[in-house]
C-alpha cells in the first residue's frame, strides 16, 4: 500500500492536484485506514494509470 506521498512523487502532479481528483472522484480509489491514513493499493494505481493510457 502506498502514501500519498508516495504516489504523488510517482505520477509527478502536485499534491494539491492529487486531492482536487479525489474530490472529484477521477483520481485512484484509496483506502482510508482506521487511524485516519489514506493509502492506495499498488494494484490500484496501476489499475487506474491504465485507464488513462487507454482513454488517451
């Protein structure tokens, strides 16, 4: 599972772009954790990194 952090540093958009598509609901599905962390499966990104591909 990775951080948002972590993703953001691998796709390369600003973090506040990251969130902007969470909000949206454009963005990788997350995982909210009990103690409040988000994280985001690996299988998940590249899942949704994919997506992009194919609709480009």
């Amino acid at each position: 599972m990775l951080t948002i952090p972590e993703v953001i540093a691998e796709i390369g958009v600003p973090r506040a772009t990251f969130y902007r598509w969470r909000q949206c609901r454009k963005g990788p599905k997350s995982i909210k954790l009990p103690n409040g962390a988000v994280r985001i499966r690996r299988s998940e990104l590249n899942r949704w990194l994919t997506s992009l591909e194919e609709a480009a």
